[in-house]
C-alpha cells in the first residue's frame, strides 16, 4: 500500500471540541489511489485538505445547529470535528490530487506517477 495512516487515536480532546479520526476507504487501482473518508456534518466550506511534503491532512468542521428555543433534556449525539493525517509514498503525483465532497463523503484522488523515464544527459566537454 502506499498510502500509510498515522498512529492516532480515535478520539481527541486537545481542542474545545472533540476531534474524531474519520472512518475511511483506501482503494488502489494500477493508476491511483482512491481515500473514501466519512465525514457527516462537514460543508465543503468548513473541510481542508492540506500537502506538506509527505504528510497529508485532512480537517473538517461541523457546524453543530442552534437550538435556542429548546432546552436539551437527553443527546445521544456528540459534536465534534474530524482530523486524518496519511502519511504518502513517493511515488504519488501530489500536482495531480484531486479531491471532492459527495454527501458526507470525502473523494480524495491519489494518482500515481508514472514510471521514471529513462533520459539521456548530454556531456559536455570544455
């Protein structure tokens, strides 16, 4: 596989609000890599997908609703925001990661590169 997780916890409370590690899909095909991560809640708006060197981290918001005319007298839901870090392979295209939201679903597009190709460098002499 050449997408790798990182060790984490499910849950984390370092924040004001827990963070929970997404539920997530890896698909591999012979030209890319496909990340299903479930993330109900989160609006396209409120979601980063961020690439540094090989590390790559996704974050969502949700934007829990206001109830301000109901007094809350049993939740069963907890609130809460998402956090998933992968760590890439090299030979990952990171030009070409695509990523999109489908109904709580976030579509990461991993696409290989392609092989090395061979090159001849030219010597030049003085």
């Amino acid at each position: 596989m050449q997408v790798q997780q990182e060790q984490r916890p499910a849950v984390r409370e370092s924040r004001s609000r827990r963070v929970f590690a997404p539920a997530v899909d890896i698909v591999e095909t012979n030209d890319e890599i496909l990340v299903l991560a479930d993330m109900p809640g989160v609006r396209q708006d409120d979601l980063e997908v961020i690439l540094e060197k090989n590390v790559l981290t996704i974050r969502g918001t949700v934007q829990m609703p206001h109830m301000q005319e109901y007094d809350l007298e049993y939740a069963e839901y907890e609130g809460g925001d998402y956090e998933r870090v992968f760590t890439l392979a090299d030979d990952i295209d990171r030009d070409k990661i695509e990523a999109e939201m489908k109904q709580g679903v976030l579509h990461l597009r991993l696409p290989k590169a392609g092989p090395a190709r061979i090159r001849r460098i030219p010597v030049k002499t003085s």
